[in-house]
C-alpha cells in the first residue's frame, strides 16, 4: 500500500474515530445514539465520559501518524487492536445493539482493521526484504 493511500485511509479513519469525543462532551446522547438506551448516574458518566476520551484520542493518534510515519506502525497497531476489542465485545455481549449505531461503528472498524492489517503486512514485507 502506497504512503500517500495509508496518510488518507488514517486521516479519515482518525477523523471518524475522533467524532467519538461526542460521548466525552454528551455522554447520554451519544449512548442514546450508538445503543438505543443509556446509563445513569455519576459512575456512569465518568465512565462514558472516559471512554468517549479514550477513542477520540485513538483518532487523534490516527492523525498525528498520518503525518509522522516513525510511528505509523504503532499508532496502527494501537488503533486496530482497540476496534478489534470493541468488535468482540459488541458481538459476544451486545449483538441486541447492532440495529443502532454501534451496528454501523462494527463494520466500519471491521474495514479500518482489514485496511490497517494489510498495511502493516505489507510494510512488514517491505522492511524484510530491504533489511
């Protein structure tokens, strides 16, 4: 995969990714919007708050290795396995929420993971063959 296709496909996986500061900002809406029903309480929102935090900087990260490919390897690795975490845990304890938006978030994780696995395959093969 070319650098200037990996530099866009991780600027606007980073972008989609970063849109999740909306649970940091509005964490009851935005599990409204993704889950259909959301939790109350200040554990709660704490909780949400964090992890609408944590994505929104996994997209962050997203960005800046976009521009700096020293750690373009990392930051990819980092991103796909906190979309394959979240994949597993929707699909082995919520599947009752794929009608909803966390449905749509599922399958565009599952292609940012394909997408980010096959570079790192790639550039993995690139340096074993020039190193």
């Amino acid at each position: 995969m070319k650098e200037n296709v990996i530099k866009a496909i991780m600027l606007v996986s980073g972008a989609l990714t970063f849109t999740m500061i909306y649970a940091a900002i509005a964490p009851e809406a935005a599990l409204r919007s993704n889950f259909g029903e959301a939790l109350a309480g200040p554990v709660a929102e704490i909780v949400v708050r964090n992890w609408g935090a944590l994505i929104a900087l996994v997209g962050a990260m997203l960005i800046y290795g976009a521009f700096q490919p020293r750690v373009r390897a990392l930051v990819l690795v980092v991103a796909a396995v906190s979309k394959v975490l979240f994949i597993a845990l929707v699909l082995t304890l919520g599947r009752q929420f794929l009608g909803y938006s966390v449905g749509v978030a599922v399958v565009i994780d599952a292609i940012m993971v394909v997408l980010f696995v096959s570079y790192l395959v790639g550039a993995g093969r690139t340096i074993a063959a020039t190193g």
